[in-house]
C-alpha cells in the first residue's frame, strides 16, 4: 500500500525499533510506548483490519504472538501481565488502517492503563442471549 506508514515501516523506508521479523511478521516498538516495552506485531501483508484476513494470514500472525510475548516476559522480569489488543475499524480505536496487534506489558494497578468491561447481562435474557448466539452462528463459514 502506497501511503501506508507501516507498510513503509516494514520496507525500511522508516525506521523503527524492530524486535522481531520473518517472512511473515514484522514487530517493532509502539512510539507511544503506553508501557515499556509496548510492542506491536504486523503482517508484513497489508490487510487494514482482522476483517481482511483468511485462515492463512491469521495463523501467520497470531502462530508468533506467544513467541514475542514470551520474548517480553524474558526482557522484562518485572512484568506482572500482557494485554493482548487488536482494534479493528475507527470506532474500535484503530488508529493506523494496517493491521496490527498491540502486546502491552503490565507492570501494575498504576501504570497508566486500563480496560473496563461493562457487566450488561442483566439487559438480555437467556432466549436473546440464544437468539444472539444463533445469529452468529449462522454467519460461522
């Protein structure tokens, strides 16, 4: 892709800070770096979101996910978690429309960032909660 910036990245047309690549994958450091060591992983093919891969391409990805957060755990002892993000489309907070996970190492309760679950269950009851789970199931290909 043309103006892509991570396109360009993986290309070496910017420079990053890399941590991993193969012929599939490319992760380097997040410039934000929300914590240290905030990693993102991206499929050197361009797709702009998880809505754009096939079987093939997401086996490619998610396959490394567990050797670069591991790679994380071994950098940083101090690491009490990772978070685990993919955000897909504007209103999911993706930012850059080239496909990337986002390995967040936590360090503790304070260290700046956060994920809140909403408890909704008590607005659907058991038949839509099956309704909703029929209606998915349906579009399973």
């Amino acid at each position: 892709m043309e103006n892509c910036i991570f396109c360009k990245i993986i290309n070496q047309e910017i420079p990053s800070y890399k941590v991993y690549e193969d012929d599939k994958v490319y992760a380097f450091l997040d410039l934000s770096q929300v914590t240290k060591g905030h990693t993102l992983v991206v499929p050197k093919k361009h797709a702009a979101d998880i809505f754009e891969y096939d079987e093939e391409l997401a086996a490619d990805v998610f396959a490394r996910i567990p050797k670069i957060a591991k790679a994380l755990e071994k950098a940083f002892p101090e690491m009490d978690g990772l978070n685990i993000l993919n955000n897909n489309k504007e209103l999911a907070y993706q930012s850059v429309f080239h496909s990337h996970v986002h390995l967040i190492p936590r360090y503790g309760k304070d260290d700046d960032f956060s994920i809140h679950f909403g408890d909704h269950s008590e607005n659907f009851t058991k038949d839509e909660m099956q309704s909703i789970a029929d209606a998915i199931k349906e579009q399973v290909s």
